[in-house]
C-alpha cells in the first residue's frame, strides 16, 4: 500500500495529539484534523480519510456518539478509538459499534503507527475479499452466458467492450433468449458493481402504479400515501437499473424517463422538489420499437437516446450448435440443485432438441432439461417436444396445453369439447398421421426417402413416427 497517499482524520478536542501525530508520522500519512465531533463529521464528507482516529470523551459530542453517526453513513472509513486511562466501559461499547482498535492515553507515535498499519493492512485485505467475491459473482453470471456460436460471440465482445462505461445499453431479442443475463453481466462488469442492481419489469407492474414505482412518492400525493417513499431510482443511486420490457411503458412515463437520462433527475409523484441521481440505465424489450414509434407508441427521442448501444439477443432456433452446451449446463445445475444423478441425454435426444424451432427460446429448454433430472425420465423431453410442435402447428406456438388436451377423446358427452382450438389440433394431428403413414407404405418404409417425399429431416421423421406410434403393419 502506498502510504503516502492514506488520509487520516484526527478528531480530538486535544491539539497536541495532532501535532505528535503530524510531526512524527507527516512524512508517512497526510493529516486532517478537527477538535470536535461536528466538525470532525463535515470532514468525513469533505476530505474522505481512508482512517479516523477518534477520541473518546470530547465535548459536545462523544467519540461513542460520532461513532454512531458514522455508522449510518453508506460507507465509512475504519476508526481507531483513542482513550484515556479508565473508559474501559467506553472502550467495550467502541468495539461493539464496529471500531477496528483501541489506543490508550498516552502513548508513543511509534505505538499509533502500528495500530494503523495494522487496521490499514486488514481494511486492504477486506477490500481484496470483496473484489474477488465480485468477480466471482461476476464469472457465475458469465458463466450462465452459454454458447460458442457466431453469434453468441458477438454478443459476449459487445459485453467486454461495453459493461464498464457508462453509456446506455438496450438489450433486444425475444423472451427466454437471456436478456437480463446481459444486463446483470455489464452491472458486474462495471465500476458500479458493488452498487445496487435494480430491476423493473414495465410491463408488470400496472400503468397507474409504475410512475410512483420508479420515480417515489411524497406524503398526501395519493389516497394511502402516508408517508413519503422512495422509488427504484433513488434506491438504485450510484447503481444500475435495468428497465425490462421497455416496449411496454406508458408513453406519460416515456418523457419522464427521457429526462432521467438526459439531466439525471426526476420529481416524485406528487412532489415540487427535482431529486439528484447518478444511475446507469439498461433497457430490454421483445418488442419491434421501431414499429411501435411508427404507430406512435414509443417516443423517437427516447429510443435513440436508450439506443446508445444495442445488444440483440439471438433465438435459440439461429443457434442449434449451442443446444449441447446448454443441455450439459442446465444437467449440471438441476443435477446440484435437486441432489440427482441424471448425468446426459442421448445423441438421438439431443438431435431431436437440435432440430425444434423453440418458441420459448433458453427458458424452454431449460425447463425440459429441469423435468427430466427432477423426474428421471429421459423420454419426457421427447414427449414435451412433440406436445410443443403440435401445439405450435395446431393451435399457435403461444399456447402450450399439454398434449392429452389434444388427443384426448371425444365420444362421450363427458369429455366431449366445442372448443375449435382443440378440434383444430385434433384434426392437424389426425392429418400429419395418416399422410406420414401414406408415404411410408408408398416408399415401402424407406425412411429417408420419405422424409424428403414430406420435405422434413429424417430426424423428426423418426420422432413423428415414434409419437405416432407408426409401424409396418399399420
């Protein structure tokens, strides 16, 4: 550590213990002092000393007292409490309130300067503990950033380049493909990492509630406003907030916004008073922003002030080759999480995994992966395959009833239904079956001929014919 560079306050009502300390140690630290707790607590905000030394019994206020205060602060230096003979009492109820040491009256400058070395060494190495602890979480958080693909290289150079400045970044793709993943990696990537990380989803907080939310509110602003209340902004200050489905906010908040980025500043539902915040802000959205400003649902100022850098999230459909390093990864997470030993899947599963468009994307997979460690069945993620693409061609790859809902029966007055979605699926299903049974027998069930008679890949030829439960005899 660079000793000349350490800043020590000295907050003592006695003017000799400054000059000791100065004379004997000025040419190893540089010195502050204040002969009271007041002015010693504007110097704490004033010079930031990387140490204090605090007197017990000052007038006015205490050392316990100033102790107290500085305690409260979001950070405060390390203090070495200095006592006289006798305040033992004092002495017990320093520590207690978090002081690194304690030095008795009178003493020799050689003594002090052990006792801040001493507090000084810990207080780096507490430092280092944290950094590492930072970057741990960090490479956790980069470490769920699965993929060797193109594409997922491109996005993992966009996050090195761009997590530790302070522009604007908006996060684009579709649900499930990771976008908070990204958001979270430039906070732990950056300078403001052991600084809060605040999420906000726009869109599921309701309209008339996301404005007091994210901006605070003042006592009386509204019927239960009580008390006055902090939004996400001032809780996020020095920090990160990461701003989800942006897409979806009301276009009222859209200026408000607006003038958070560009002044970094707001007033509080129902406040006169503009508050002061230094926040970086991370944006996402599935939503095709450019349209939306066509049809006047998104501000044009805002986006090219959000669009400082933009990270586009690739589907899961663009980037079969990193289904494999996905499965092993989420195998290994449940595996851990739920104390199984479903070790892999077979080739054939994962060629089935490879070949699916995903419509739910990374959080789809996942899912499928999760089921079958918890259940131990590998067959599932066939049966959860089959069910999503009947689904899918059915009925709309957003609705994603399980397979029984569509094959069930309906002779009977007890199960029969008049819903057309299911009757549609039913029929789609009935439909795919009989024309996959048609070209087998004409092809004389050569499979691969088959397939390309049904312009589809032999892989899901074999899975259609194995949910279908086909066979030669048929």
């Amino acid at each position: 550590m660079a000793k000349n560079k350490v800043k020590i306050l000295v907050i003592d009502d006695d003017p000799k213990i400054s000059w000791l300390l100065t004379e004997g140690l000025a040419g190893k630290y540089d010195f502050v002092s204040a002969r009271d707790g007041y002015e010693g607590l504007q110097l704490v905000s004033t010079e930031k000393p990387d140490l204090i030394l605090l007197d017990i019994k000052m007038p006015g206020m205490t050392g316990i007292e100033v102790l107290e205060k500085l305690n409260k602060l979001e950070e405060r230096p390390d203090v070495i409490m200095v006592s006289g003979h006798g305040e033992t009492n004092f002495v017990v109820d320093s520590i207690k309130l978090g002081a690194a040491e304690f030095i008795n009256k009178p003493f020799n400058v050689e003594e002090i300067d052990i006792h801040i070395n001493s507090v000084l060494e810990r207080s780096q190495l507490k430092k280092e503990v944290r950094k590492l602890k930072t970057e741990l979480r960090a490479r956790e958080d980069y470490s769920n950033l699965i993929g060797d693909s193109a594409a997922m290289q491109d996005v993992k150079s966009i996050v090195e380049q761009v997590a530790d400045s302070e522009l604007t970044v908006l996060i684009r793709g579709e649900s499930g493909t990771g976008k908070e993943i990204i958001a979270r990696l430039c906070h732990e990537l950056s300078s403001r990492k052991n600084k809060p990380f605040l999420k906000v989803n726009c869109a599921a907080i309701p309209r008339d509630l996301l404005e007091a939310e994210l901006f605070g509110y003042e006592k009386g602003a509204f019927t239960g406003a009580h008390k006055n209340k902090q939004g996400r902004f001032e809780l996020a200050d020095k920090g990160t907030i990461f701003l989800d489905e942006i897409g979806d906010m009301p276009m009222e908040l859209q200026s408000k916004l607006l003038q958070v980025l560009e002044q970094q500043e707001f007033v509080r539902v129902g406040g006169i008073q503009n508050i002061h915040v230094d926040v970086r802000i991370i944006c996402a959205t599935n939503r095709n922003l450019e349209v939306a400003i066509k049809e006047q649902g998104f501000r044009d100022d805002l986006f090219y002030r959000l669009n400082e850098i933009t990270v586009f999230m690739p589907p899961l459909r663009d980037r079969p080759e990193d289904i494999p390093l996905l499965v092993n990864h989420f195998l290994e997470k449940y595996n851990s999480q739920y104390e199984r030993e479903f070790s892999q899947v077979s080739s054939s599963t994962i060629a089935l995994l490879t070949e699916f468009h995903w419509p739910g994307n990374v959080r789809q997979l996942e899912n499928m992966i999760k089921q079958a460690v918890v259940r131990g069945d590998e067959a599932i993620i066939a049966d959860l395959i089959a069910s999503a693409g009947r689904e899918s061609s059915g009925a709309g790859v957003a609705d994603t009833k399980p397979l029984t809902s569509v094959m069930e029966p309906v002779d009977s007055p007890e199960q029969k239904t008049y819903s057309l979605k299911d009757r549609i699926g039913k029929t789609v299903a009935e439909e795919e079956k009989r024309l996959i049974a048609e070209v087998l027998t004409k092809t004389n069930w050569n499979r691969r001929k088959a397939a390309e008679l049904l312009e589809i890949s032999y892989r899901s030829l074999l899975y259609k014919i194995k949910d279908y439960k086909l066979n030669a005899t048929d």
